[in-house]
C-alpha cells in the first residue's frame, strides 16, 4: 500500500513538473519579448510585480541584468547559442570584406558592466543606467561564463576586424561585493561595435531576436533597431494581442506584416493596420476572417498587397465585399465563401484559386493578372462576367474550370484585346473554334480533350505566340504552324500525332515525347540547338534546316531508315551538327556520314547495321556497343584517338585513315581479314584473336604506323614468319605477345625486335627447346625483362638455362610447365664437363639434376610464377645463386612438390598453397612477411616451427586446412616469430 502511495506521488509529481515546464515556455517566450520591447511590464494572466514574474521563470537565478547568472540562463538555451554563433560568424565575414580597406575603422567600444538593476517607482519597468562617457553599461556573452575565455574585436592594427578568443581568467571587480566573491565571478566578454552587431543582427529571425534581446541592455538596444522590424513576420507563432500591440506602437514604420496561423488574427491584422500607417503588405490564413475586417481596410491607405490562404470568409451567407483605392496585388486561395465582389481601381493582379465562390463581381478597371483555376463552382457565366470586365487585363488562368467554353474564349478575346498568356488546361469544352487572339504569347492547353488539327488554325493567327504547350490532348492529329515568334513548343502524351511541321527562325526548344504514332517531322529554325526526339517509334521521317542545331538524340526511334544519314550530312541543313545519339536505331543497316562539323557519334544497339561510313575530319567519339552485326567499316578520314571495334565479331573489312589516333583495339574481330590502318601516332594496337588476320596486312600497319610500343596478336594463328619480319619498321616497340599461337621459329622476332622488354609466348605449345637458344645462348633481346612462358611445351633445360643467363628478367612467368620437374639453382666448382669449360668461365653454378654449368652473375629477377606446375617436385635457390632481387615466389597449385629450400634475403611472399605433397620445407628468408601454406595436408608442425624460426619479419601465416598442424602450436609460433600478427587457418584442438 506504501508502495502504490508512493508511486502515485511520483505521477503527481511529474505531470507537475511537466506543466511547470509547460507553463515555463510559455512565460519565457513573453519575457522574452518584454525585454526585447525594453519594458518589464506584467504579462496577462501574470503577476505584476516583474521581479515576481522573472522569479517564477528563472527559479533561483539571479535577477540581475549583466550578471553572469542571467546571462548563462538565457545564453545556455543551445538553440539560441547556436543561431547567434552562425550569425556572427556570417556577420564577421561579411564584415571582413566591408572593413579591410576602411580608412576610418574605429576600435571598438570597451564596454563596461553594471551589476544591479534599478527599478522604476511605478514598478512596472526597469532600466539600467547608462555609463559616463560615450560607453553603455552592460554584458554581451555568448557561452556561460565559467568558461574562462572572452571573444574581443581586434581593430585594424590587430588583424583587421578579426574576432579572436583570449583566455581570461577572471571578471571585472565589483564595488559592492567582498573581494571573495569577485574571485568567483569570472565573466565572459564580448565587446562588438555597433555596426558589427547589427550586421549579425540582421541574419536573425524575430523570434531569435527577441531571445538576442533579452540577453543584456547592449543587445537589447540593438535588437529594437527598426530595421530589423520592418517586416512583423509572426507565422505560426503564439504572440498575444497586448504584445502585438505593443509592437505596432513601437515600431510605426512597419510594412510587411505576416500573421498567418495566428489565433485572433483578424483582430491583430485590424490593429496592425489601424497603427502602422506605412502597412504595404498584409498576409493572412488559417482562420475566420469577418465583415468587420473586410470594412476596416479602408483604414490602411497605404495597403498595396494583401494575401488570404486557407481561411474562411464573412459568415457564409453574405457577399464579402474589398474595397481599397491603392491596393495593387490581391490573392485569395483556398478560402471558403460565397460570393465575392472586387472594387479595387488599382489592382493589378488577382488569384482567386481554388476558392470555393459561385459568384465573383469585378470592378478593377486596371487588371492584368486574373487566376481563376480550379475555381470548380463558379460557372462558365461567372467567369466570362469576371474576365470581360476587366479590359486590360493581359494573363488570365482558367485551368480546370471544365465549365469554359469557346463561346466565352471568343467574348474574352472580344473584350480583351491585350490578353497575351491563356491558360485553358483542363477544360474539355475547349476546342478555339473561331477564337482569335492576336496578342497571345504564351498558352497552355493541358488535357484537353476538344483540341483537334483544326484548332491549329485557331493557333496561327497568334503570330505573337512564342510559347505552346500541348499535352495529353488525345484527338490531335498534327501541327502545322509557320509562327515567327514561336520560341518553345511542347507535345507530349498525344497518342494519335502523327505530323509535325514547325517553321520559325526563332524557335530554340521542342519537346516531343509518348507520341507513339508520329511519322514525319519537319522543323525549320534559325534558333534551335538542340533536339531531343526520343522513344518515337513511328519516326520515319525526319527534314530540318536548321544550321545552328549542335545536339541531336533520336534513340529508340526503331523505324528510322538510312535516308536519315543524309539529314546529318554536309549540305542536309544541319551545319553546325556536333553530337549525334543514334542508339537503338533498329531499321538502319548502312550509315554513312560525311560532316566536318561532327564531333560525337553514338550508335549503340544498331544490331541490323552491316556496313559503317564515316568521313568525319573531326570526329572524336564513336560508340559501337552492340554493333554486333557490323561486316564493313570505313574511318576514313577521322579525327579519333581511340577506337573499339572489339565488339564487332562479324568485321571482315577495315579501313581506317586518322592522323591522332593512338590506341586500337580489334579483339574478337575472328573473321578479319583485310585491315588497312593509316594511323601515323598509333601507339597501341590489340589484335587479339583476329584468326584470319594475314601477313600482309600486319606489314602494312607495321608500316604506317612506326610508333607502336604494344602489339598484341594473341591467337592470330595466320601471322607467319613474313608477318614477324616486318615489325623491324616498328623501332619502339616493347611489348610483343605472341600467345596462342602456332609459331616455331622466333628467330624473326628476335632479328626484328631488339628493343622488345616484354614478351608473352604463353600457350605456344609447338616452341621446343632450340627456339629460346638465341635468348640465353647469344644474348638475343638484352633488354628483355618479362618473360611469359606459362602453359608452353619449354623444356627443363631451356628453362633453367633462361633463369641462369638472362640475367635482366625481372618477372617470369612458368605457370602450368609440365616439363618442368625440378629448380635447383645453386653454386658448385667441383663439377666440369670438356664443354663446359670450353664454353663457360671457372665461376659458374650447376642448375637441376643434369647439372649444367651456367655463368654466375647477379640476377634482377623479382616475381617468379610457377602456379598449378604438375610435376615439379624440388625447389632450391640457395644464397650462392645471387637472387638477391626475388621478393615473390608461388608455386600454388604444385601438386607433386615436396621439398623447399630457399635462402633468398629479398624475399617477402612466398604462397605455397595447395602443394598436398610437401614435407620439407627449409627457410632463411629474414624479410618474408606473408607465407601461405593453405591445405598443405601433409606438413607438420616442427616442420613449419623450424621454416619460420629464420624468418623473423613474418607477419601473415595462413595454415587453413592444415591437419597436422593443432591449436596448441599457435603460441610456439608466435614466440619463434614475435612479429607475427596474423594467423589464418581452422586448427582442431
């Protein structure tokens, strides 16, 4: 029971601490306000003694104004903190650039502190009394004030204007209070000159400038500055009648004041516009607005605009009548009312949209601007009434009045001579049968049902019209319009449009787009740049002159033909035609185009597209993607640097003429036979997998084309021995791949090729043995450092003989050798044949098991790759071989290999993964960092305690799946290696 009473008590207690905080705000933001007004008046419904009422908000605080209590009260609320720290710092930016070069920059005010508040007889105000001097009393903090710092505006001798923050580490002493507690008042200053701060004041928001201004007598002199209350913007907010009112007295030079969301805002706009005289705008909404305040308009001469949004208006029954001799601009939206009648001899522009009137009487002999949309109640009568009132009236929108008819377009057109911008969408009743406007510029015909071809000749006789918009009007069939003026034309969602015949010199943009039915466009313009018919399935024809269009994109438009070609050439009216989109084009087949303005060509997707003929001096893109059926090609001449015909599988024929063109790639082009390049800067070229590619042709590229540096003729199994002679023509050439091919003979590419630095013979599976003597035995290709001879039928003897001899190989690539069975590269002077002393110095070492004598020198090999080498079964280097370079070796994949033995000093990546027949393993590698020994199943642990003991920088060890290595080894690893950080494996206890 004690325990519910006091659970109960705790509810209580909270649900008071909630309305106390509740009522809390409240009275803050009207203290707020109070102060900011420099009067501490009693708010209503508070008590009036103001010492009373600040105590009940501020609790403990102290009530002195520049204390430091105060200060921190207010200053701590983060969202004012954080609104004036933004502003300030916008401020002094801006200040920054206004006062480098001031020549009468003043230093700014120290201000002083004032640590009382002197009350008024009455009781009702306080004020604190200014200072001797030209220096007002009072506190500007920012943060509260036991941070120890102070923010100073240097002057122009101290970095120009800057703000800097120095740390302080005590306050201002204080006369009437004992030494003790002026040690512990440590007050933060920030002394801003007067026009600084009502710079940072102008970035604030009234309601922030209340908060600003309730901070000390500084600010709070600042923040009534009447600049800043011009305009009363109090949307949405809670003030109070007195407070408004208090306002309007103070600041009479108001005038621009917003009170939308306000409760009672008619009252409070009533008084706003009885005391500010200089009231110009008004805007009011989300309430109930009466006659009363309809009738006191008239107070406000100087009233020029006034807003009314989502209220609702008079009483329901009664007319609502404004009348006001100065008011120019009038907008009523979304209000409730019944009727509603205008006498206003000076208004300009009215909106009535989306109000719910049935009726609308106009007496506004000066209107330019009636918007009438959506008013769904008022009736095709109304609005005829309305508009030919109105004889000057120049816009008039009437979108989705669907009551609208031709015969009040005509009346409206009869009355209105000056109507220039019409906007009828929504109205299915429209047809502009017999409707003339001759001044029309700008008219918008959305959704309308009744515009057919025959009202474009309603249309034409707007020789004025500059913008037409056609949308969604499903009964038209085409446009033919010859408007000198027309600038912008929009078709959209036109289901049967199957014509389009547009003649203007000033026509500059067209949109076309969802009509499925358009067969035939025909566009004359001076103006327009670019085009954009995308997704029009039914172009098949398409004629333009326009000389300065630079932009065309007809993707998707499948049932364009070839005649389409001679649009985009020299002499087809496009002149000055830069980029061309003719993706998905699906009925071309032969394109051919002859432009010397063409700059970007995008055929992608052209699938039925056999034969391509460009002669584009200029051209710098092409976009083939796709093109799979492309046989004939013909680039001749063109401006490219790079060329992909990759993609092209069925290209027979080749013919290309560019003087920049760098990089080409021919790969997967199977059946080409006859290339004939003309590319004299031609860098690159990739012909890989060109089967039929003969030598004929591969001499004639060698020779117009001397730069090459990289040839690529993997798997061009038709270049011969002819075909290698001729690259001596190539004289920088470095990369040379020879891959998948049937050679035998490499004697050519060694006589043509010196300079070559790398060479891939990967897969040449008819190569033996004497087809590399010239390499190791005659020094052919001295500066030769890759070597890729993976999956070759290379001997063990030529392999051992390159490794010993070719001693500037830098990366060597044996992957899947299967004649290779052992590296042994080791040093030995008691071994010597007849001819091997004959042919080689006293210095020299053994390789492999036949033990052959080759030189001893220093080898610069970094990489060797022995990956998936079926038979190899030893691997040894020892130090004695000089690999002093290796830094990575991988015989992943070796299935057969059993023993290791490397003493390499370089060496820091050796994978060894997937070698299931390794038992000894022997290493004196002291840089090795990262060794994989991933599903070696037979190793062991001391086998691998005993490989990494000397190797002391290990740090990634991988023993996944490895059987015979257990949990329990772990930590004798890592005391044999201390370096070692990771260890990879799913060990068994």
């Amino acid at each position: 029971m004690a325990a519910k009473c006091h659970q109960k008590e705790m509810v209580d207690v909270d649900t008071e601490v909630e309305e106390e905080k509740e009522v809390s705000e409240d009275e803050a933001e009207s203290l707020e306000l109070e102060l900011s007004l420099g009067r501490w008046g009693s708010v209503a419904g508070s008590p009036s003694n103001p010492a009373r009422s600040m105590e009940r908000w501020l609790g403990s605080f102290d009530l002195t104004v520049g204390s430091s209590s105060l200060v921190e009260t207010f200053m701590c609320r983060s969202e004012l903190r954080n609104v004036l720290q933004t502003s300030l710092e916008a401020g002094i930016k801006h200040a920054d650039s206004g006062l480098d070069g001031c020549r009468d920059y003043k230093r700014p005010k120290v201000l002083g502190f004032t640590p009382t508040m002197h009350h008024t007889s009455s009781g009702n105000e306080a004020s604190v009394p200014p200072a001797s001097g030209d220096h007002v009393n009072s506190q500007a903090s920012l943060f509260p004030s036991d941070t120890g710092s102070s923010w100073k505006c240097r002057d122009q001798d101290d970095g120009g204007g800057k703000m800097s923050m120095n740390s302080n580490a005590g306050g201002d002493d204080d006369e009437n209070e004992p030494s003790a507690s002026k040690a512990e008042d440590i007050e933060i200053r920030m002394d801003l000159t007067e026009d600084l701060l009502h710079l940072v004041f102008s970035f604030l928001s009234l309601k922030d400038l209340c908060k600003a201004g309730a901070t000390c007598k500084q600010w709070q002199i600042a923040s009534v500055h009447e600049d800043f209350w011009r305009c009363l913007n109090f949307e949405d907010t809670g003030i109070s009648q007195n407070n408004f009112e208090a306002i309007c007295h103070r600041y009479p030079n108001a005038n621009e004041v917003n009170l939308s969301g306000v409760y009672n805002s008619d009252m409070l706009a009533m008084e706003a516009m009885a005391s500010l005289r200089l009231l110009e705008t008004l805007t009011l909404g989300k309430g109930q607005l009466g006659d009363n305040f309809f009738h006191a308009l008239t107070d406000c001469p100087a009233l020029n605009k006034l807003s009314i949004c989502d209220a609702s208006l008079g009483n329901g029954i009664q007319e609502i009548a404004i009348y006001h001799d100065r008011l120019r601009e009038l907008d009523i939206l979304k209000c409730r009312v019944l009727r509603i009648s205008v006498r206003c001899p000076q208004l300009q522009t009215l909106s009535l949209r989306r109000t719910s009137m049935a009726h609308v009487v106009l007496i506004c002999p000066q209107l330019h601007e009636l918007d009438l949309s959506s008013c769904h109640k008022l009736s095709d009568a109304g609005i005829r009434s309305a508009a030919t009132s109105c004889p000057l009236l120049a816009s008039l929108d009437m979108s989705s009045c669907s009551c609208v008819s031709d015969e009040t377009l005509r009346e409206i057109a009869f009355a209105c001579p000056n109507l220039c911008v019409l906007d009828a969408s929504y109205c299915p009743n429209v047809a502009l049968e017999a409707v003339r406007l001759p001044m029309l510029i700008d008219l918008k015909l959305h959704s309308c049902e009744g515009i057919t071809s025959t009202s474009m000749s309603a249309v034409s006789y707007s020789r004025m019209l500059e913008s037409l918009q056609l949308v969604n009007c499903g009964l038209l069939t085409s446009v033919s319009l010859d408007l000198p003026h027309l600038r912008n034309i929009s078709l959209v969602h036109c289901r049967k449009f199957v014509d389009l015949d547009l003649r203007s010199s000033v026509l500059s943009c067209i949109k076309v787009s969802n009509c499925s039915a358009l067969i035939r466009i025909n566009i004359t313009s001076h103006a327009l740049q670019k085009l954009v018919l995308q997704k029009q399935e039914s172009l098949s024809t398409l004629l333009l002159q326009c000389p300065n269009l630079q932009e065309v994109d007809l993707s998707d438009c499948e049932s364009l033909t070839n005649a389409i070609c001679e649009v985009f050439s020299n002499g087809g009216g496009c002149s000055l035609l830069r980029t061309l989109v003719l993706d998905n084009c699906e009925s071309l087949t032969a394109v051919g185009l002859t432009s010397s303005s063409l700059v970007n060509l995008s055929l992608v997707g052209c699938r039925a597209m056999t034969v391509l003929d460009l002669s584009c001096p200029n051209l710098l893109t092409v976009n083939l993607d796709g093109c799979d059926h492309l046989e004939r090609a013909s680039f001749c001449p063109v401006g490219l640097e790079s060329l992909n015909l990759g993609i092209c599988p069925k290209l027979s024929a080749l013919r290309i003429e560019a003087p920049k063109m760098a990089v080409l790639e021919l790969k997967g082009c199977g059946i080409l036979a006859q290339a004939s390049l003309s590319c004299p800067s031609l860098m690159s070229l990739d012909a890989s997998f060109c089967r039929q590619l003969l030598d004929d042709s591969l001499a004639r590229a060698s020779a117009s084309c001397p730069l090459i540096k990289s040839l690529v003729l993997s798997s061009c199994l038709s270049i011969g021995v002819a075909g290698l002679s001729s690259l001596r023509s190539l004289k920088y050439l470095i990369l040379l791949d020879l891959s998948y091919t049937f050679l035998t003979n490499l004697q050519p590419v060694f006589d043509s090729c010196p300079q070559l630095t790398i060479l891939k013979l990967s897969a040449c599976k008819f190569l033996t043995d004497s087809s590399l003597d010239a390499l190791y035995k005659e020094g052919a290709l001295p500066a030769l450092c890759e070597l890729d001879l993976s999956y070759s039928s290379i001997g063990q003897s030529a392999i051992l003989g390159l490794l010993a001899c070719c001693a500037n190989l830098v990366n060597v690539n044996l992957n899947g050798c299967s004649n290779m069975h052992d590296l042994v590269w080791c040093s030995s002077d008691s071994h010597h044949s007849d001819m091997a002393v004959d042919i080689y110095p006293s210095n020299s070492v053994f390789m492999g098991s036949e033990e052959q004598v080759f030189r001893k020198t220093d080898h610069l090999l970094e990489i060797l790759n022995c990956i998936g080498c079926p038979n190899i079964k030893k691997v040894a280097i020892t130090s004695s071989a000089c690999c002093f370079h290796l830094s990575k070796l991988n015989l992943n994949l070796s299935a057969n290999l059993k023993e290791v033995d490397l003493a390499c000093f370089n060496l820091n990546s050796l994978n060894l993964s997937n070698c299931c027949s390794l038992e000894i393993l022997k290493l004196d590698c002291p840089r090795l960092t990262n060794l994989q020994l991933l599903a070696c199943t037979i190793l062991s642990e001391e086998a691998v305690e005993v490989a990494i003991s000397r190797c002391k920088m290990l740090e990634t060890l991988n023993i996944h799946s490895c059987p015979k290595i257990h949990a329990a080894c772990l930590d004798k690893l890592r005391v044999v290696c201390p370096r070692l950080k990771r260890i990879q494996g799913s060990l068994t206890a």
